[in-house]
C-alpha cells in the first residue's frame, strides 16, 4: 500500500511539471547526444571532402533546453503559442500577428489576400491599380512580417501542429540525412577537393 501511494505521488510531480523527471531529462539528454553525434560525424565527413553542408544552429545544451521546453508545453497544451513565439519568431517578425493566420482554409485565405488588396487599392489607386492581389499581399506580408509570401504561406498559413512537431522532434535527424545525401552526391559527381 505503502509502495502505491509514493508512486501516485511521483506520478503527479511528474505531471504538474514533467520537464523535473529524472526519465524525461534521461531520454532528452540521450537523444541530444546522439544527435550531436550525427551532426559531428556530418560536419567531419564534410570536411574530409572539401564541402560546405551542415550548419549547426544550436549547441547540444540549448537543443536539450528545446526539447524540454517542447515536453512542457506539451504538456500544458500550449504548443502553438510556443511554436510561434520560440520557433516561427526566429523567421518572421510580429509572430503574434501571424498567427491568426495560422493554418486558414484555402478560401479563407484568399479572401484575407483580396481584403488586403482592397484596402491598400482604397488608400492608393494609383499605386496598386494595376497589381494582383497575389502581389499586393506579398508587399504586405514583406512588410509586417518581414518574408515573401511564399515563406508565409508555408510557414503560417499552411500550418501543421503534426508537420510542426516533426521539424521540432525531427529536424536535427533531416538535417544529418540530407548532410550524408549532399556527401553522397558530391562523391558521386566527383566534386570533392
């Protein structure tokens, strides 16, 4: 009996804060370093061939800190408002703002698109009379934010909590794949020093 309730009391300190067991901080730290690893490996294999490839754009310490802020909010439930504030914020400006555009149906965008159109060709005929609401929309989303409407579409519009979590849980192990891949072609196309 004794042996049940400490248990039951682990298992809610686990999940009032989950990022605090000792079992999370193991498994984080053990993907962290085996992620290192690879990207090590990557960056050696670059080099012995005279290539440019991999960048590396966290150290393992704020990558361990990445996935255990990802746990947490997970956790909590929050893993858009995080997505968006510690992830898109570092490709966009104003990531507060884009997120209400986040994952519109296709003709819900379409209509923000012609809206924005509308509303510059209101305020300055002359200047936009003869521009697409494709293009108009791309000035606006270069100005607010900061990148092309392409980037915008893919990044917030076309938003995926699955796809989102893949980059986050995933990225580093795409990343060293397409390292090798790169390696493999430039051996194959004898593009090596």
């Amino acid at each position: 009996m004794f042996d049940n309730a400490k248990r039951l009391r682990k298992l809610q300190k686990v999940a009032q804060d989950p990022t605090e067991s000792e079992h999370i901080q193991a498994l984080v730290t053990v993907v962290t370093e085996i992620e290192d690893r690879q990207i090590s490996a990557v960056e050696e294999l670059h080099d012995s061939l005279g290539i440019e490839g991999l960048e590396r754009t966290k150290t393992t310490e704020e990558r361990r800190d990445q996935l255990l802020s990802l746990v947490d909010v997970m956790a909590k439930g929050e893993f858009e408002e995080w997505w968006f504030g510690e992830v898109i914020a570092d490709h966009l400006d104003n990531p507060d703002d884009a997120r209400s555009y986040a994952a519109l149906s296709d003709e819900e965008w379409e209509t923000q698109k012609e809206r924005w159109a509308d509303t510059y060709r209101d305020r300055a005929p002359e200047e936009f009379e003869r521009c697409s609401d494709e293009e108009i929309a791309g000035l606006h989303i270069e100005r607010k934010w900061g990148v092309s409407l392409s980037e915008f579409e893919r990044e917030v519009v076309n938003y995926s909590r699955a796809e989102a979590l893949e980059t986050v849980l995933a990225g580093n192990l795409q990343a060293v794949e397409a390292g090798v891949q790169h390696a493999t072609n430039a051996v194959e196309a004898g593009g090596t020093e």
